[in-house]
C-alpha cells in the first residue's frame, strides 16, 4: 500500500504557529460554548459533588483494558461511563466487555475539540438526572488533550474533576516520545496527568521495564506512577485520586492535534474471510498508529472476533457470541495525517468478504477530515 511521501527537509517537531493559534481558539470556543450553556442551569447535583475520572492515553495504551478491570471489580459504585472516539465508529464502547446499563458513546471527535458540546450537553444531562452516579468515568480517544478535557469539565459547577489517570505503553514509550507526527500530542497527555499507569510491561525484559519506569519519573517527577498489568489497577486508586482542579482561566494551547491524524471506517454486513484478512492487515504499512474492529470471520461465524493493532503487533481475540445481535464487521484504522490510501484500503478490505462475487456494494462511514 502507497504511504505518504515526506519532505526530508522538513521539521516535522516544529511548532506551526497558525495550527496553534487554530487549536487555541477551538479550545476557547469549546469552553466558551461549555460556560454559556452553564448559565441559569440549576442542578439536582449539588456543586462539586460529582466526582469525575479521566483515563487518557495515546492510541492503543491500554484504557480500554483498564476500563473493563474496573467495571467488573466489585467496588459497589454506580458509575456512568462516557467513552469517547476518534473514529466514526466507537469500536472501544463495543470493546467494553462488562457493559453497564449507564454507558454513554461520544464518537467521530475528541471530547476536547470536536464533540466538546456533546461532553457538555451530556455532563449537564447527567448533573440534572433524578437518580445521581456515585461517579463518572470518562475514557478519551487516544489523541484528545487531557488537559482541555479537564477544562471543560470544570465549567460545570456540578463536577468534581477527581484527576486524569494516562496510560503510558511501556513497550513504545520511547518510540512514541520521539515520534515526529505523535510526540508532542504524547509527552502532553502525560504532563496532564495526575496519576500514570505503565501497562505493557509483561512485553518488556527486565532492562526493558527499568528503562521505561526511570523515562516516566523523569517525565512526571512528584506524581504516583501504577504499573497495571492487563489493567489490574484497584478501583480505590482509579476513582480515589484526589486531585485538586480548579476552573480554568485560559485554554491549553496544543501544538499537535486532530489535524494530524487521519481515521478511516469500514463496515460490512457479509462474513469476512480471516486468512485473507491476516494478509491484509500483515500488508499495512508501518506508518499505521492503530486499528481496531469487531469482526464477523467464516471461521468463527458464532461469535465476534475482536482485532487489535498497536504498531507492529496486531491480534485476533475470540470475543462474546453474536446472540441476537445481526454479525457484522467494524474496523477503524487510525493514522498520521495522509498516510491512508483509501481506495486501496477499501478495494483490499472487500477483497476479503467470503463470497465477493455477490457481494454488496462497501458501506464506508465518514471519516475524520484533517
């Protein structure tokens, strides 16, 4: 598959000073937007009562993971759980295992910029509800600035921004910190952070684990880091950070965001064909940051087969049965800005529909445009 050529000479880690300038006023228009629609609202929460948790991350950290530990640890809390998406698809709602009934999606965005409304509208919703949560729990796409997240929130006077938990992948810490299109937008989401969770470390050697815990300390010198493997963090630490967040006087001003990434989603009705698949995905290019899909495959027609790419290292996991749920296959592949042939994407993914001879025309949803 063609990648994207770039100008050798160009730097990519320079700060463009209208693009930050661009994601300022985004920001200040998001908190702007979230104060007006604050005024005269009178809530059953009372102020600062609702205690909000941030799991922040770049793409394919492991907060979905994490996620689901806490969901079916026992800690007797009724949460509401907002998951949010940069894909037109919010694969990661369909990719929590232990769904409670009080799962809200925010998709085809970052909850910072792009769908800044939609977390403002259903953070009032939530403040004026009769039966209150005991808690909320935010997961943000993996390219969302922390910071702004917790800037919005705090325009609601019901919320109690509890602290931002970022996953870090100890296996590409270094890769990503020094990444020309990812870096800033990473070693950002970790500066925000209150707590750090290092996952992945059962990839890593010895010498590889140290490497990774020292870079971290050295990253966020005074804050706790956790080590969660599999996303084993107690529920006591993910909603008992105890931060101390204050409204914001000014907006972030991000130098790496949205307008750098690129995702693209695809879905289909018919049974996909795995080994076909397998070629495929084995012929993305590397330049890929992550993909992600619940899969109908001829070879397990019964059940979901969940894809997980991060890098390099891709997976097939079997997942729950269909039920009475109609099989279908979801995927979204998420990269730096102009890397996706999208035609070439689209002809090889329904290349690998079990019976292309009759198959229907490719559903492609809408992608999110620099």
């Amino acid at each position: 598959m063609k990648t994207p050529e770039r100008n050798s000479q160009d730097n990519s880690n320079a700060v463009d000073p209208y693009e930050a300038a661009e994601e300022a006023r985004q920001a200040l228009s998001g908190m702007i937007f979230a104060a007006l629609k604050m005024r005269g609202r009178k809530f059953r929460a009372a102020p600062a009562s609702l205690p909000l948790t941030i799991i922040a991350g770049f793409l394919g950290a492991g907060k979905t993971t994490l996620l689901n530990h806490l969901l079916v640890e026992p800690h007797g809390r009724r949460l509401a759980v907002l998951v949010n998406d940069f894909g037109s698809i919010n694969i990661d709602a369909d990719l929590v295992s232990s769904r409670t009934e009080d799962m809200i999606s925010l998709t085809n965005g970052c909850a910072c910029c792009a769908v800044a409304g939609d977390l403002t509208e259903t953070l009032i919703d939530i403040a004026e509800r009769e039966e209150l949560p005991d808690a909320i729990v935010l997961e943000a796409s993996g390219i969302a600035d922390t910071q702004a997240i917790v800037q919005i929130a705090l325009t609601n006077p019901a919320m109690r921004v509890e602290g931002a938990l970022v996953v870090v992948d100890a296996e590409t810490v270094f890769e990503l910190a020094e990444d020309p299109h990812a870096g800033r937008l990473f070693r950002n989401q970790i500066a925000a952070a209150d707590l750090c969770a290092l996952s992945k470390l059962d990839l890593l050697d010895e010498a590889g684990r140290t490497a990774a815990r020292d870079w971290l300390a050295t990253q966020v010198p005074g804050k706790p880091v956790v080590e969660a493997f599999n996303g084993a963090v107690p529920a006591e630490v993910v909603l008992g950070i105890g931060a101390t967040r204050h409204a914001p006087c000014s907006p972030p001003v991000s130098t790496d965001h949205a307008h750098d990434f690129d995702s693209f989603s695809f879905t289909v009705d018919e049974p996909l064909d795995g080994e076909r698949l397998r070629a495929l995905f084995d012929s993305l290019p590397t330049s890929l940051l992550r993909a992600k899909g619940v899969l109908n495959l001829t070879e397990e027609p019964a059940r979901r087969t969940v894809y997980q790419r991060v890098g390099e290292r891709w997976s097939y996991t079997p997942a729950a049965p269909w039920g009475d749920e109609t099989p279908r296959s979801s995927i979204v592949f998420i990269g730096p800005a102009g890397w996706i042939d999208r035609s070439k994407l689209e002809t090889g993914l329904d290349a690998c529909r079990a019976d292309i001879n009759d198959a229907r025309p490719t559903k492609t949803l809408p992608h999110k445009e620099r």
